[in-house]
C-alpha cells in the first residue's frame, strides 16, 4: 500500500501509524492470528459485518474474524482508500474497499464492498473501536 494511493498529501504522524498497524493486521490475517488480531480492537469494539447483526467487544469481533478467516480457501483484501486523524491525534477515520472469496458447497463465492473504521489512540497504540462494512453484493 503507498502512501500516494490514499491521501494526496503525506499522512501525518497519527495517520502513518495506523497505516503501520493495518499492515500489521493483513499479515496477522494471512497468518490466521486470530490472537494478534483481536488485540487490534478496543475492549469495547462494535462490529457491524455486513447482512447480519453487529457485536460489541473484542471478543465477539474476533470471533466474526474467525469465522470468516475459516472459510475454505479465503482470500480477503482490503485498502484504505482515504484517512483522517483529529488535530489531537487521538482519533481517526478510515475509509476503504475490501474483497473476499471463499469456497462453498455452490462453487466459489466473491463478495466487495467497502468498509469506514474509527480508530482510537490507547496508550501508545492505535485500536479499532467501530468497524461497519458494506456489502456491494445483492442478498440471496
């Protein structure tokens, strides 16, 4: 991912760490870390997947991320497409597209959409506190 892809100027300090940490959490996610996955949450975290109820806490979203890394044969991607912290640097937003497919019973399945989080500064670490993804794709 390059800089140049999601913002038109350099990200600030705040920005460039949370682009650090996502990279972190797609290599955690070709690992199927589930455990340095759910870390990347807030304790109260809310999760709104799409077509289905949200969550709320680290926990229930790292179960939602489990299930779906489980999937046979997944292959999810995401990128932020646009970024934002707060003048405090203690809050920030994150837009973006994501693709998945996966292997079911029907062949293989692809769905895209996109996704906006808001993230929070912890200590000194950036966590994600809401997550509501989008479907692009029509219900069956």
């Amino acid at each position: 991912m390059t800089v140049s892809s999601i913002v038109a100027r350099a990200p600030s300090a705040p920005e460039q760490q949370i682009l650090d940490v996502i990279e972190q959490w797609r290599a955690a996610a070709g690992r199927g870390d589930i455990t340095t996955i759910a870390e990347f949450y807030t304790e109260d975290a809310q999760l709104f997947p799409p077509n289905t109820a949200s969550v709320q806490g680290r926990e229930k979203a790292a179960e939602i991320c489990r299930g779906m890394l489980s999937l046979p044969n997944v292959a999810l991607k995401w990128e932020p497409t646009r970024i934002e912290a707060t003048a405090s640097g203690d809050l920030a937003y994150v837009v973006g597209t994501y693709s998945l497919a996966f292997n079911s019973e029907d062949g293989r399945r692809e769905g895209r959409g996109s996704y906006v989080a808001i993230w929070k500064k912890v200590g000194d670490s950036w966590k994600l506190a809401i997550d509501m993804i989008n479907s692009e794709m029509p219900t069956t």
